[in-house]
C-alpha cells in the first residue's frame, strides 16, 4: 500500500527536523529525485545530500519554523523560514512532487539575511 502524499511531507519534515537525513532520502525520496533551485538543477540522492549539506553551512545551529503546508493530490507545498548563528532565511518555499509513496521533484528557494550588526 502506497503511502499519501500528506504521509511521505510529514515524515520528511519529521525527519529532517530530527536531522535523520539518511533515512529521509531512503524512505521518502526516489533515487532518481531531480533537485531544482535557483543554483541547481541536479538528480539523485547526491543532489539532496549537497543540498542538505549548504543548507546546514549556512544556517549552522539553524531552528526552522514552518509557517504553511498545503498538500493537493500529489503535490505539497511549504512556507518556512529560519534563524541561525550566521544568516536567517525569509521567504523559504519548498515545492514537491510525491507519487507512489516517493517524492520525484522537489524545488527550494529562500533568501538569506545576515543576523549580524553591519
């Protein structure tokens, strides 16, 4: 039985919130996922890996709020932003497609600011 859409964006939240990346990418993702953002446009459990890996250097002890998820058939939608040491991200957008249990496309965009006294 194919998990929902709902239940694939919630456990994939849950998971990353948890820092469990590798159990996301195996139990959420197609091995053939395509990665698309504004400096990517990549395929593969290695696209999300890099993109997890940025992610985490420039958010470093970053706390993440999740502002709305909209789920309509297989497509999933989440507003986020976040605070970290160095930068914090406004306007965080995360788009996905999940089908049969997998996501197989996700896009993410957000704009860093710096939190430091200029």
């Amino acid at each position: 039985m194919n998990r929902s859409t709902t239940d694939v964006f919630e456990d994939h939240l849950k998971l990353r919130v948890e820092g469990d990346l590798e159990t996301d990418l195996q139990r959420n993702y197609s091995e053939t996922v395509i990665l698309l953002t504004e400096n990517s446009n990549a395929q593969g459990y290695g696209a999300m890996r890099m993109s997890a890996r940025r992610l985490a250097e420039q958010l470093p002890n970053g706390s993440f709020e999740f502002l709305s998820k909209q789920v309509n058939g297989p497509f999933a939608l989440l507003i986020w932003r976040a605070e970290s040491d160095l930068f914090n991200v406004i306007g965080g957008a995360d788009s996905f497609l999940i089908e049969n249990g997998k996501i197989r496309m996700q896009t993410i965009h957000y704009q860093l600011v710096s939190n430091k006294e200029g």
